[in-house]
C-alpha cells in the first residue's frame, strides 16, 4: 500500500541482518550548498561502508518512499531546484500526490522505523528557535523523538537555537539527551555550549542498551545522542556568536519564518564565515555517522 523502495543494498543487508545507518536528506537540499552537498552525502554514506555498515539514504521521488538512494538518485536530488522539506506533516501529502521532497529529522525516523532501521545519523536537529516565545517556532523534530523508536546522532544542538528551551521541550516529553564522551552539551560548530548534559554515556554499546531497554519497558520514542565536533574542526562560540546574531536580525528584518527559517540561518552563516562553517559541518556530520554505525552494530549484537 505504502510505495516504498528499498536500495538493493540496503534491501541485502535487511534480509542478511546486517547494520544500517539511516541519513536524511534536507541536509543534502536545504542544508548545504552544491556541489558540497553530493560530495559530503557521498563521502557520508562511504564512511558508514567503511565501518561494515549500510548507509540507507531516506527521501521521496516521485511519490515514492526510498530507503537507500543509488548515487544516481542522490546527485540528482542534491541538484534539484525546489525540492519540498518535508516534516511529518508533509511525508504522507507529497507521497499521496506522487511529489519529491527531502525529509528532516522527524521525517527520516517516521521512514527508518517503518523500514526497520533503529539509528540515524545526522548533522543537527531541529529545536526551539530563539524568540520561540514570540514565534512559537518550535521543530516538529522534538515531539518525533517522543514517539518513534530511533536512536539520533547528532552535534547537539545548533546555536541558531536556543539550547536550554530545547533541552527543556526533550524533557518535559521524556527523550533520554545523552553527551557522548563529556559532561557538556554540545553546541554543533563548538565542541562545548557550558550547559550541562541531562545524561552522558561514554560506549556505543551502552547507547544501544539504553534504547532496547526503552522498548521493553514499553517507553515509547527515541534518543538524542550529542556527539561533540571534532577537536581539529570546531569554531569558538565567541566567533560565531556575533555571525549568528546578525543572521537572525536579517531573518527578522525580511520577516522569514516557518520551513524557511533553519535554511536561511544556515546559508547566511555559511557565507558570513567564508564557508567555515560548511568545513565543520562535514567534519561533524561525518564524525556522527561513524558513531552511528557503532552503535547500529552493538544494536544487531545484543538482539542476534
Ligand atoms: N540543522 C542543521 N542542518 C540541517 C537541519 C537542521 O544543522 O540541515 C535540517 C534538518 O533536516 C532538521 C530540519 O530536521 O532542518 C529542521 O527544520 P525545522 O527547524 O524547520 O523543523
Ligand atoms: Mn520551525
């Protein structure tokens, strides 16, 4: 009933029941630039390769879900104009209406559950906007890890948002925010936001219990792992602080909201730091999908 596609890969290592990483694809439309865009989701879905486990792509083409893209399908989509972002309330109208559209955060753990996958890896999560008690801009992100069983890597949360209300939206819907290795939340293009982790855990494997034991207490929904940017590749806080302020005046000034509001900041920052902040960006997502993979590994070993 569902038009879904499995990659061939993909659909190989479900049937040898081999790790796989599920990867997202509005960072590949709306988060970087092209040609960058191709070039990291490619060298992304290689570094899992490397580690033993299957990278799994998830996007709608032409009204049809897709779990694993050929690299084909990827170049194609990284160069698309007007791909649509689509959250959870957008999955189920693009694939009815037979569209194409990238899928968020929220989007790709709604697919990778459907298909069986339990990890993901990505770049940043979606959370509570500065000025959220004006705006109300509050990702759809945050409520999908409360209800849909995936574990999500991720560098914590981007500074464009403010990271103690997003820490507290997790709370108050009961999702386990873990720092990887450190006490510190991290803070994406920073290693450390000097907020203090709600949970730290320090082994792939521990991560992987952690997230069996959720389902067989019948907890519903996921768990954010934040994983601190390498060291070699992160930019200080005080850089970027004055560069995110004047990027969210702009999108202020020019009245830009809703769906529009996270590739705005993203592209403003990306060209007010001379493209550093992209070189972090690969770096970070890359350090993420290889943690995935870890844990997706300690995930097939503990339930053979
Ligand atoms: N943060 C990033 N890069 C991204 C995104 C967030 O650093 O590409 C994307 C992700 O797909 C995330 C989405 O799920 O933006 C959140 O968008 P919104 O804030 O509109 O929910
Ligand atoms: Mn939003």
């Amino acid at each position: 009933m569902i038009p879904l596609v499995l990659s061939p890969e993909v659909a190989a290592a479900q049937s040898d029941k081999r790790a796989i990483v599920a990867l997202e694809s509005t960072i590949i439309t709306h988060g970087m630039p092209y040609p960058q865009n191709i070039e990291v989701a490619a060298q992304v879905e290689d570094d899992i390769r490397k580690t033993g486990a299957t990278p799994a792509t998830i996007a709608v083409l032409d009204g049809t879900l897709h779990v694993g893209l050929t690299s084909q399908q990827l170049s194609t989509l990284g160069q698309a104009k007007g791909v649509a972002k689509l959250s959870r309330a957008d999955l189920a109208v693009c694939i009815a209406q037979g569209g194409t559209g990238a899928t968020t955060v929220a989007a790709t753990m709604i697919a990778a559950h459907y298909a069986g996958i339990q990890v993901f890896a990505t770049g940043g999560i979606g959370g509570v906007h500065k000025g959220a008690e004006h705006s109300f801009d509050i990702s759809a992100d945050l409520s999908e890890f409360a209800q849909t069983p995936v574990t999500v890597v991720a560098a914590g949360a981007k500074a464009i948002l403010d990271i103690p209300k997003t820490l507290e939206v997790l709370e108050t819907s009961g999702v386990p925010v873990i720092a990887y290795g450190q006490d510190d939340i991290p803070a994406f293009w920073s290693r450390s936001s000097g907020i203090a982790a709600p949970l730290r855990m320090d082994s792939a494997a521990d991560i992987a219990k952690s997230q069996l034991m959720r389902t067989a207490l019948n907890l519903p929904g996921g768990q954010l792992i934040a994983n601190p940017i390498p060291m070699e590749a992160e930019i200080a806080a005080s850089t970027l602080d004055p560069i995110i302020a004047q990027a969210q005046a702009e999108a202020d000034t020019q009245g830009v909201t809703g769906k529009a509001v996270t590739p705005f900041l993203l592209q403003r920052i990306f060209e007010l730091t001379d493209g550093r902040s992209l070189t972090a960006n690969i770096a970070l997502v890359r350090n993420n999908a290889r943690l995935a993979a870890l844990i997706a590994q300690e995930t097939i070993n503990l339930t053979k």
